[in-house]
C-alpha cells in the first residue's frame, strides 16, 4: 500500500458530533494501531461540567462513532489537558478508552 492510500484512508475519516441535548461535543478520526483501526478522539467537551454526565456522553459519542465505523476497539485518547486526565483514567477502568 502506498503512502497517498494510507493518508486518504486514515484522514478522510474524520468525525465531529455534538450530543442530542448540545451539552457535549467531540471529534474523532480514524487511525491504526498495533495494526487495528480504532478511533482516535482528539476533542471531546462538555458545557456543564460536575454534574456526572460526562461518562453518558462519552458513551453516546463512541456509540456515534462506531455507527459510522464499527472497528470493536477501544477509542484511543489524544492529548488532554491537566484537568480531564482524571476523568480519561477512570475511562480507562471502565474500559471505555485506551489512555
């Protein structure tokens, strides 16, 4: 496979999605890893943050995005700020996101 294939593939697929009640927005892509795709989220927010939500909406946007692209993997987290690295951890245990 040449490199143009490979870049149109993985960055052709690139998602943004808000929740149904516009609390909480995301945006994903699609990457490879360990020679799997799975779905990388490069944003993801919520309006109201401390009310306990953040676990739904985080389960309605992968739900989203395996509507799209059914990889049966779990999402890969990107970059997140100081704040949320909490919040991804306990993700992680749930066994939501790869951190």
């Amino acid at each position: 496979m040449n490199w143009k294939k490979v870049l149109k593939e993985e960055y052709e697929q690139h998602e943004e999605w808000t929740s149904n009640d516009g609390q909480a927005t995301g945006n994903a892509h699609l990457t490879k890893y360990d020679g799997e795709w799975h779905w990388m989220i490069d944003e993801f927010g919520i309006e109201d943050t401390g009310k306990g939500k953040g676990q739904t909406y985080l389960e309605e946007f992968l739900e989203h995005l395996e509507s799209l692209m059914k990889t049966e993997n779990m999402a890969l987290v990107g970059t997140m700020s100081s704040k949320a690295v909490s919040f991804w951890e306990r993700m992680e245990a749930e066994g939501l996101v790869l951190v």
